[in-house]
C-alpha cells in the first residue's frame, strides 16, 4: 500500500513534505507549539499557524521530550514524522494553506484556530 506522504507537496531540495496543519489533532497542534516554544523539539513555528518538524522527531529531541511521551501525546506526528523518515524525508511542514493530502484524515478545529487567530 502506497503511503499518504507520496500524494503530499515534497520539496526535493530541502527534503521536506508539506501537509496540511489539520491533519494533526488541535490538542496535538497545541501540544507541539508548547513544546516548540519551550525548544523541547527541533523545528519551528508561528503558534498553532504553522510548523516545520524534523522528521527525525522524536528520536532527536529524547533528551528533554522522552521518546514514550512524544508516542502518548502526539501519536499522529510520530506516525507522520516515521512515515517521512522512511521516504527519505527530513522536515515536515504544517501549514493551514496548504492542501489535504488524500489518504490522511482532517480535524476539524479550523473554527477555532480562526477564532483564535482573529482575537
């Protein structure tokens, strides 16, 4: 069976799949600017708007973020950041603009990402 990553925008250059911030859970969003925040991981982020990941998550980032924790709270971007390590990939990129990728499911807090935008 073909992955979902294989219907998604790569950058071939820069080794980075892009997807759709709504693939991920909003608790998993939240959970992932916190930790991006406090530099418990390795990437980058405007809160909650967008993200870039290293697909290596979370595998380098064991020492401040255990490898367990990141299975239990963010078991969607563990299977996406596995997923992309295994196409060659190196970054994940989640940017609410970009389109779905078929294949992968959307959560549906947009509502109350554009609520909160818009505070």
């Amino acid at each position: 069976m073909t992955s979902p990553l294989a219907l998604a925008p790569i950058n071939q250059a820069q080794r980075m799949v892009t997807l759709r911030t709504f693939h991920l859970p909003e608790e998993e969003a939240e959970t992932v600017a916190i930790l991006l925040a406090n530099r418990a991981i390795t990437g980058a982020s405007a809160h909650r708007e967008w993200f870039v990941i290293s697909a290596d998550f979370p595998r380098d980032c064991a020492a401040h973020y255990p490898s367990e924790a990141a299975h239990v709270d963010l078991p969607v971007l563990c299977a996406l950041a596995k997923e992309a390590r295994s196409a060659g990939l190196r970054w994940l990129m989640l940017d609410p603009d970009a389109r779905p990728v078929p294949g992968l499911p959307i959560h549906d807090w947009k509502a109350t990402f554009c609520s909160e935008a818009a505070a």
